[in-house]
C-alpha cells in the first residue's frame, strides 16, 4: 500500500470562510466543509469602533444626537488582520478554502463614486458627517421614516403591507432620504448607495477602490428584500412613490441602485486579485452574495426547515423563521421570498435593544454583570414588584416606532439595582413572546426555538427567563460562533461542488447542529406566575396607550 503523505492528508480538507461583520469588530472562522468544525478562527475590534460622537477628521465638531457612524477602512483592516490570524490558527492552505461567505449588519449603508470610493474617503466630504456609512443603530431619520410611512400609506402602496403596515427606522431608504434633505450634495455626488455587507463583496469580487467597477456588483436580496421593499417579482417601489417622497428622489433606484440581485448561497464573483492579496488567500476563489448577520444565524443554528424561530440576541435581537406560507403579520421587519432559505417565505422580526439594556445599565449604575447575574437569579418572577418597558433604542416588532423609549414601573425607595435588571431581562422576554403570539395570529407557525449569538452563552439566568416566558424549551446550537459559521456555510454552497453540497439544506445538516446536552425547559411554577404577569406587559406596551404617547411627544 503506498505511503499517504501529510500534505495529501491537509488537501483532502476542504473549508470555507465566513466574515462575520458585527458592530464593534468582524470575526472570521475557517471551518470544515465535510462537518462545520472549526480550525481557525479570530475577531479583531474596527479601530474606528461606532463612531458616534465626532468624526476622525473633525474633533472640533460633535455630531448630533442620533448618529452611529463607522470608518469603511477598518471593514478591510480589521477583515484582512482576523483572516489570516484564522488562517494561521487553522493550519490549511490557502488553496484548500472552497469558499467565501459574508454576513453583516444591516441596515449598514454608504454612498460611494462608481470605482467603489466611500465618499468619507475624498477629501470634499471628508468631514461631511452624512457622507460616512450609517451604523444600523444610526436613529437621527425619524422625520424620513415618518414621511416614508404617510406617503406609502396615502398612496396605499402594495408593498407596505409585507412589512407589517410600516417601515423601521433603521432602514435603507429612510437613511438615503435623511441624506438628500440635510446634505443633498452628498446626495448629489454618490453614484451609488449600497449597504456595506453588499461592498465587501463588491470590493472583494471586482477588485479594491479605486479598481471596482460597477459592472459586477452584486447586491444581496436578503439585504435588500428586508431593509429596501424590494422584491423579486415587483423590484423596489414605483419612480412615482419615490417621486412623492422627494422630487430629486424619482430616479433614485435608476441612477443610484446599480447591480444584479443575487440570494445568499449564490455566487457573487471570484476573488479578486487585489482581494486576494488584502485577505492572504487565492484569486479566484468563490465568493457568496452577502447576507444579514442575523440571518446567516439560522443556517448557523442548524435550522433548514420550517416553522423553528432562531433568536440572534446580542446588542438587539433578531428573530427569523422559515414558514412554507406568506402571512402579514403586523409590525414584522419584512417577509421576504426565499430570504432566508430558498423554497420558504422567511420572516424577520426583532428587538432593538437587548445586550444594549443591559450594558446601559451596569455601565449606568457602575455595577458588574457577574453579581447582578448572581442577585437577579435569587429573586422570584416579577422582581418582587418591578416592570420594565424594554425601549430603550425604540421598539422594531411589532410597533415599528423609533420613538418609544425605556421605563421602569413599581420602583419604590426599597427597589434594589438586581430587581431592575431582572425586570428588564423580564421585559425582553415579555417582548419576544408578543413577537411569536403576532406571527401565530397571523397564521405563522412557530413550533421550536433555538437561541443563538452572544448572550445565550453568557447568561443562563436569562435563557431560563425565556424559556419560562414563552413555556417553551430553546435548543442552543453546537457552535459558539454559529452567525459566521452561517457565513462560512452560504461560502460553501456559492463554491457549488468544491464545496462538496449542492444545497443549502445539504450544507447545513452537514455542518450545523444543536447541542444535545443543554436544553432550557421551562419551569412550570414560573411559567404559571409569567402567565398573569405577561398581560401586565401588554398594557404598559399598549402602542396606542398614554405610556407611548407620553414617550413620543417627549
């Protein structure tokens, strides 16, 4: 029998990458296409971070309330440094990766020239605030979400009615339209708005800024199916709607949405030779059409079927599930055909802020996780007496106002920092089971739960809270890192057979699972005491009640 060699052995390991864009850093993870381990992985903070309080080039001036800006140069950085870190820690080749995948968050979105030149990066706009990428979490366009849900509304726009009868505030074309009103010259030079997940692929596909050209750009229908009213029957809406929102705004999908629109798991391009040399791998190599961070989380969950809702909680939380019919749900973030998964409608829905809560308030009250944690768990459902509205950047699903806030009720001079945390830990909960009882009167099933992202794996308290909420189990899934294992997986599948499956649902059970040795399972006492507490909730969150009111004309 002749020798096997170990570099035969290394060949015969094919994998895929996956760039997992987050808001404070990216991650990337080298995994296996045969079964999804992962050899090599690394996550390297944006220099710039959330650039939220003056830019880079101008430290005199503080930007106004609201924004939440990012550098696009540390989108490249901080990808080339993390890929060939998760190289290096993998051990493979360079030619052994079939496959390039990429999540992001989004509604990220830039304005750039036709070579694929952020417009922060010219000195003209260098230090014109609205010129740079809009973070999702950017929240100054309030008066264009507003205007672009009455406008659609008078016009009874047919395309509302798929995002639940309003538009969220962090979407694409409420951030253009904020642009074209308060710096139209911004406005007037871009050639071309793009969500940021879209250019990385289209810097790595046709080549680095100021080489790209628009002739290959590809943009996601995922990004644009749930953040832009696109849809792959009807397009984006009419010139006239646009027309109405803005005169300069008709020709706005003509002259500044250039590109072909592709699924995620389908091929975007090949690596670019410029790229190539940016990440440290070879030109040439496969590269998927982007997805959404949240999204790539249900692939990554092990999730390639129906009716099983995936929960990406980290800063805010997304909640996606594939069903075989389309239903209008009010307040949902979007049912987009094959959005998620080809052959199924798949829904978003979300809450704006979780991690985010949280963070406030140990940072607020100078106060660790770890003992809150610790306090919390001691304390019985309903914090001995406090509620919380869980607002505090906005409510996404099912109210779709960005206007709403955070609360406390039941604080009195005895209240103790852990009852407030858990009343919001409680709240969060309190909202994710409005979520699933809006989608299941609208006739979507939602049978299973599986709980992904950061804070699964860092907060039990928190999962068992749910689980006793919704009286139902949650499945956690077997990987720690399953948004960019998401990623690697749509890398893989865009490779087509060097990928080594010829379909997502293939890839996926080959490469993602949950685990099968922790499982939260509902406590039936707590479950009994959230059931008479749950309607408590709902009328503090009444959208329509005096506590929303008071909130939106504060």
């Amino acid at each position: 029998m002749p020798a096997v060699s170990l570099r035969t052995c290394v060949m015969a390991t094919r994998v895929a990458i996956g760039f997992d864009f987050g808001t404070e850093s990216v991650r990337v993870v080298v995994v296996t296409t045969a079964d999804g381990r992962v050899l090599g992985q690394a996550a390297k903070l944006y220099a710039h971070g959330v650039i939220d309080r003056f830019l880079p080039t101008d430290a005199a001036s503080a930007l106004p309330a609201d924004y939440a800006l990012q550098h696009p140069q540390d989108w490249l950085d901080s990808a080339a440094a993390a890929c060939g870190e998760a190289m290096r820690a993998s051990g493979v080749q360079v030619e052994d990766v079939a496959g390039i995948g990429v999540d992001f968050t989004s509604c990220t979105v830039l304005p750039c020239w036709a070579d694929g030149t952020p417009l922060c990066m010219t000195e003209q706009f260098a230090r014109t605030p609205l010129a740079w990428p809009k973070l999702w979490k950017h929240h100054a366009a309030k008066e264009e979400t507003a205007m672009i849900n009455r406008i659609a509304a008078a016009r009874r726009e047919p395309w509302l009615d798929r995002y639940g009868g309003a538009i969220g505030l962090e979407w694409f074309f409420p951030k253009v339209l904020e642009t074209l009103r308060r710096a139209p010259e911004v406005y007037a030079a871009a050639d071309v708005w793009i969500e940021a997940g879209d250019w990385f692929v289209w810097q790595l596909t046709t080549g680095l800024f100021p080489a790209s050209g628009l002739g290959g750009m590809v943009r996601s229908t995922c990004q644009a199916g749930y953040k832009a009213m696109w849809n792959k029957q009807t397009g984006y809406p009419s010139r006239e709607f646009f027309g109405a929102l803005h005169p300069a705004m008709s020709d706005v999908v003509a002259k500044k949405l250039y590109g072909s629109h592709k699924a995620p798991g389908e091929l975007a391009g090949k690596l670019s030779a410029s790229a190539a040399a940016l990440l440290g791998l070879d030109a040439g190599t496969p590269v998927s059409a982007a997805t959404i961070d949240a999204h790539a989380g249900v692939p990554g969950a092990g999730v390639g079927g129906a009716d099983t809702m995936v929960l990406v909680m980290g800063t805010s939380s997304c909640h996606m599930i594939n069903s075989a019919a389309e239903r209008l749900a009010p307040g949902i973030a979007g049912v987009v055909d094959g959005g998620i998964l080809a052959g199924y409608f798949g829904y978003e829905t979300g809450q704006a802020s979780v991690g985010d809560a949280f963070a406030w308030f140990v940072n607020t009250f100078k106060l660790s996780h770890q003992a809150l944690n610790d306090q919390a768990r001691l304390l019985p459902p309903g914090s001995n007496g406090v509620m919380a509205l869980d607002w505090l950047n906005g409510c996404r699903t099912p109210l779709m106002d960005g206007r709403l806030s955070g609360a406390f009720i039941g604080v009195t001079l005895g209240t103790q920092p852990a009852q407030m945390y858990r009343a919001l830990m409680e709240a969060t909960a309190f909202g994710l089971r409005w979520i699933v009882e809006t989608l299941r009167t609208a006739g979507v099933p939602v049978k299973q739960f599986v709980a992904s992202g950061g804070l699964p794996a860092k907060s039990p308290l928190l999962m068992q809270i749910y689980a006793d909420v919704l009286n139902a189990p949650i499945a956690l899934p077997e990987s720690d890192q399953s948004v960019a294992l998401g990623a690697a997986i749509i890398g893989c599948v865009a490779a087509g057979r060097e990928g080594g499956h010829d379909s997502m649902q293939a890839a996926i059970a080959a490469m993602a699972r949950q685990r099968a040795d922790l499982v939260y399972h509902p406590s039936p006492a707590a479950a009994a005491a959230y059931e008479k507490l749950y309607p408590l909730y709902r009328r503090l969150a009444d959208g329509q009640g005096i506590v929303a009111d008071i909130m939106r004309q504060l």
